[in-house]
C-alpha cells in the first residue's frame, strides 16, 4: 500500500511538471502562473471526482438494498472481513457483463456491476468478483489508475498541439517540421498508453489473488472470469468517449479483443493467464468451504 500512495505522488508530481512545463513554454512567466492553477484544478478533479467520472460513463444509478438483497450482503460480508467500511453499490444497465471499482480510498469508494452481469453468475461466483473489485479499493489500485489517466490525457495532448509548435527545422521557418511532428504524433499516445497499462496489467493479477484470498473461493473468481470474458466478446462496447478513459477500471477489457498490435496494448492481461493463475492458488491452498 505504502508503494502504490508513492506511485500515486509520483504520477501526480510528472503530471503537475508537464503542465507547468508547457505554461511557461507558452507565456513565460504568466503562463507559469496560468499553469500553476490549471494543475491544482486538474489535480483536484483527477483525485476528488474521478468516480464520478467513471460511473456517468457508464450510466450508473445508485441501488438500494431492498432492490439488491444480495448484492449488499455479499459486499457488507466481505467489506467486514477486510475491516473496512461499506462502499456505495451501482448498477449500470449495461447488458454486457462487467464491473469495476472507483474512489480515492475505502472511504469514499463506489462498487459498480452491470445488469449483464448479474444475469449470468452465480452467487458464488458474484461474491468473487466483488472480491476482486474490493482489493482495488483497498491495494489504492483506482486512484494509481485515475492519476495514470490524467497523465495519459497531458501527454495527447501535448502531441495533437505539436501540429502549431515550430520543432526542428525545415523549409518554412515558420513551420513545425514534418518528420518531428510524426514523431510527436505517434509517441505521444503510446507513452500515454505505456503508463497506464504498465500498472493496469500487474494490478489485474494483484486484484485477483487478494480477491480470491478476500472471498476464499478462487475456483469461484476463475469461472466468473470466464463467464465474463466470453460475455464482453460476445457484446463488445464501442470504443469511443468517456468509456475509453475507463475502460482499464472494469474487470474485464470491455472492447473486441485483438490480435497482433491491438493485444500488445490491451488494458488486461489475458484471461486464461489469469484463470490459470486463480486455479493454481486454488490447488496450493486445497479445497475451499464456502458459506452462504
């Protein structure tokens, strides 16, 4: 915990630096002061509201307990067993099956499922993916994640405002360089990828083995990522707006898996890596007793 709050300020100190860099660039010693403000406020947003960011793009709606009876026991289940307070519950009408976690801290944490979702597991299986959902919360993983987004954002656009930098040379004085551009153009959205997948994919195994430990079922987790995986193949959603932004937060990459370049970038490791992972433990630890 104590390493992901130091990746967390040193997101944040990276993101600040950039847009400090880029204010004086533009307006000098004004334009310093310019992007001292403009830090605080994207810092702010990025740490306070970035939940609710998450769940708008999902078009998730609060639920009460008398709506969802097992939804609240299972997570109140879980959530004492951790010592930790209760989070908000969402439920986003979305068919596919998914779902994700959000929030700064266990304190102000929100647990979201999609309708799709819960049509196809099982009770058991349910319980492990909110598992899974809570040890994000609880590893620091969503707020790692929001900050790396941030980050993400200031480096694209950094490279779509190279289009007026003059960079280099060229015949035109007055006129950005081509090839620079191009550069700028294609690593700019790669190094914005790179950060945030550099903790997307390692916090997925994480998430899944103090989940399943959290739950005590990994053989529970293993079959509901499964079901899910072949759920958010089967109904893709499209790649577009706020989603793509929050995308790595869900359980599974709720985007049409490809191959080649596609996979090399995906959000999530592959499924049937960490299946196998979550049936390895299973058989390291010996049969589970659960209780409903």
């Amino acid at each position: 915990m104590h390493h992901n709050r130091l990746k967390t300020a040193a997101l944040l100190g990276l993101l600040t630096s950039l847009i400090l860099a880029v204010g004086y660039w533009f307006g000098g010693s004004g334009g310093l002061v310019i992007a001292v403000v403009a830090s605080l406020v994207m810092n702010g947003v990025t740490y306070f509201w970035s939940d609710k960011l998450a769940l708008r793009s999902m078009r998730a709606q609060p639920v009460s307990e008398a709506e969802f009876p097992d939804l609240y026991r299972m997570v109140r289940e879980l959530a004492t067993e951790a010592r930790q307070p209760m989070p908000r519950l969402y439920v986003s009408p979305t068919s596919q099956p998914n779902a994700f976690a959000t929030g700064r801290n266990p304190q102000h944490a929100a647990v979201c499922v999609t309708q799709g979702i819960t049509e196809i597991l099982d009770y058991r299986e349910l319980r492990g993916v909110i598992g899974h959902e809570l040890s994000h919360v609880y590893n620091r993983d969503i707020l790692i994640s929001s900050v790396a987004a941030g980050l993400a954002g200031i480096i694209t656009f950094l490279a779509n405002i190279a289009w007026f930098i003059p960079l280099g040379s060229s015949d035109d004085e007055d006129a950005p360089n081509p090839a620079v551009l191009l550069l700028t153009l294609i690593l700019g959205p790669i190094a914005a990828t790179i950060i945030q997948l550099a903790i997307s994919r390692s916090r997925e195994f994480q998430a899944d083995q103090s989940g399943a430990a959290l739950s005590r079922d990994p053989l529970a987790l293993a079959s509901a990522l499964r079901k899910i995986h072949m759920g958010t193949q089967a109904r893709p959603l499209p790649a577009q707006g706020q989603l793509t932004s929050t995308a790595h937060l869900m359980i599974d990459n709720p985007f049409k898996r490809g191959g080649g370049i596609a996979a090399l970038f995906s959000t999530h490791p592959r499924m049937e890596e960490r299946v196998a992972r979550l049936e390895q433990m299973a058989a390291n630890s010996g049969p589970v007793q659960f209780q409903r």
